[in-house]
C-alpha cells in the first residue's frame, strides 16, 4: 500500500498482467511502452497518470476503477485487443482520446 515507484518497470518486457490496486501512493505509472507483453492492467484507486499506453497492442483489460485523479488516458487507437476497459469512479477523467466502442 506504501508503494510509491516501480522501479525498472521498462525492463520486465514479458510481465503480462500488473496489478497495482490499492497502492493509494502511486501516483504515476511510467515507462509502460515497453511493456509489450502486458495484457492485464490493473490500478484501482490509485494512479494519477499512465505513460506509453498507446505501445500495449496486447493489451486485453484495463482497470483504472477509483483513481479519481486520473484526467486523461491518451492514444489508444493502437489498442486494437482491449475488450475491457473499465473507468467508473475516475470523477476527473477528462478524455479517453483515441477509444471507441
């Protein structure tokens, strides 16, 4: 729950599935591009922010359920394999730039 940074994140090129919720200190999830395998993402009630999104073309489920200081989730028309993306409770949640369903 104290969990502020993920370090070396950018290196765990085959991690397919990241679960973050809960960790309420974690406010920014960087260098994600380069998770290329990721399939399963999960920040409830945390993350202000999530960079390099657009990168995760294996990306099936995204779960930013509760992080009320989420504004923006940008580029995601590469996301062609998201079948779930789930935003309830993301009051500041501005724009999904690039989404449609």
């Amino acid at each position: 729950m104290n969990l502020k940074k993920i370090q070396e994140l950018a290196q765990r090129t085959k991690l397919q599935n990241l679960n973050v919720s809960g960790c309420s200190e974690l406010e920014e999830l960087q260098s994600m591009k380069l998770l290329v395998s990721l399939e399963l993402l999960g920040a409830y009630g945390c993350v202000k922010s999530i960079w390099g999104l657009a990168q995760l073309i294996k990306l099936r489920v995204l779960n930013v359920i509760g992080c009320s200081a989420l504004e923006e989730l940008p580029s995601l028309e590469k996301l062609v394999s998201v079948e779930l993306l789930s935003s309830e409770g993301c009051v500041e949640l501005k724009s999904i730039r690039g989404y449609c369903s």
